[in-house]
C-alpha cells in the first residue's frame, strides 16, 4: 500500500491529502483495526463512514494519519459508527487543533454522542430503563423534589406549542431504574450545561455547535455514569470522550491489541 503501509515503530505515517490516501491507510491498519472490532462494524463500513464523514469536514485530511488511525481504532473497540456531523451520531472523528503536535497538523478527535452514551450505559444489561428529558421555557415540565430526595418531573400538563430552540432551554432530566429495584435520577441547568461546554476542547464547532440539546442531554448521561451500573468499557470510553486516542498500538503487532 505504499509508504502508509510501510511506517514502522519510530516512524511517522505520511500525511494524506486525498480521500485515496485515506482508503490506503485504513486498508493498512485493516488487521489492526479489525483485532478490535466489535458488533456489526467491519473495516469496510468503517471507510464508507469516514468518507461521509470527510465530505462534511474535509479538515480531517489534514490530521496526522496517527490519530486518525487511533479514532477507528476507538470507535471500532467500543462498536460505535462514526457520524458525519448531524447530531443523530453514536460517534463523531472531528479535526482539532494540538499545541503539543510537532507537525502543525490539527489531530483528529474522538467525541462521543447522545445515542452512544445511551448505548454504552445500557450495554450492561442492569439498566431497566433511562430516559433523558429535555426542558424548555414555557413547556409547562417542571422539578420537584422527592421524599427520597431525588429530584422528580412534576406531572402536569406539558405545552406542545413550546419553542424548543437551544436559547430557550431551562435544564436536562435524566431517570434510570435498575433492574435490581434500584433508581438515580438526576438535573442539570443550562448554565451548567454551558460551563461544561465552555471547559470542552470541542465547545465551540463540530455538535456542541449545531446540536447543542443532544450534547446537554449526552453531558448529564456522562455526568451520571459514575452512578450507574456500567462496564469498566463504558467508563473509559466516558473519560476518553473530547480526546484524541493514544498511538501506541502503531507500534505493536496487531496480536498484542486488545482494544484501547
């Protein structure tokens, strides 16, 4: 496959400049990424997501191979499609700026999405449900505090001629129940939304730009997880999330992989 192919430990892989440089280093990485793959996703669908993915962020060509490479490698472990950048993705590969990059070349980045986390929480098979609700000015969904002192959403006729634009939304509820018996419930304000958003290395593009409710909704779902009966999977892939993936399966043998 040329000189993707042919980089070894110490070696950088060389940059790509075209969707075909793209195919060449996938196809290179094909037994690596494929040591790791779980569910229903295979090296080839995993190249057809990356060229939808391309076509709305044509940025990516310009990350170091490394991390993109490294992304697959992420999404392919956790068995979570990469999306184009439409806010109904389990995963999205965004380009991002890195200081520490000695090349200059922005990295590709690893962000998890709304439907993902769901996925992972409930992969555990302990989860008996969770729901995530949104709350907007003027919908008539309102809080209240249980005797058990977990906040509840009061019933109450809801307004469906509400505005749901971002601007107008007032705090994210989430309810799990266990399949044990057991519950956590949980609320966080717009405001605290924004300072999560504000802390994130992607707060200002990629969904947290043009599908800001699904990313409130996925923060208060990450928020939770220490809370919930989750897999040591799921609790990595929830600290991994907004990062770009380490390289050092690059050098190692495809055999030594199990998964980062």
């Amino acid at each position: 496959m040329g000189q993707l192919a042919q980089a070894t430990a110490g070696q950088q892989l060389q940059p790509l400049n075209t969707m075909n440089d793209m195919h060449q280093l996938i196809a290179s990485h094909r037994k690596q990424i494929e040591s790791v793959m779980s569910g229903a996703l295979t090296a080839d669908r995993l190249y057809g997501l990356l060229q939808s993915a391309v076509s709305r962020e044509p940025k990516l060509l310009q990350c170091t191979p490394e991390s993109i490479v490294a992304c697959c490698m992420k999404c392919s472990a956790l068995g979570l499609e990469p999306s184009s950048v439409d806010g109904l993705g389990k995963a999205y590969i965004l380009p991002y700026g890195n200081k520490n990059n000695a090349s200059g070349r922005p990295e590709a980045t690893f962000i998890l999405g709304y439907k993902g986390m769901l996925d992972l929480a409930r992969r555990s098979g302990e989860l008996k449900s969770i729901t995530v609700t949104a709350a907007f000015q003027g919908d008539g969904i309102e809080l209240m505090m249980g005797e058990d002192g977990e906040p509840r959403l009061k019933d109450m006729p809801i307004n469906l001629d509400a505005s749901h634009d971002p601007a107008n939304l007032r705090f994210v509820f989430l309810c799990a129940k266990f399949t044990n018996g057991g519950s956590h419930s949980e609320f966080m304000t717009k405001s605290e939304i924004d300072a999560v958003r504000a802390r994130s290395k992607a707060g200002n593009a990629g969904p947290w730009k043009t599908d800001y409710v699904a990313m409130a909704k996925k923060t208060i779902i990450r928020r939770s997880f220490p809370y919930l009966p989750i897999d040591t999977q799921a609790q990595k892939a929830a600290v991994a999330d907004e990062t770009t993936p380490t390289y050092s399966f690059l050098t190692r043998p495809a055999d030594s992989i199990e998964g980062e």
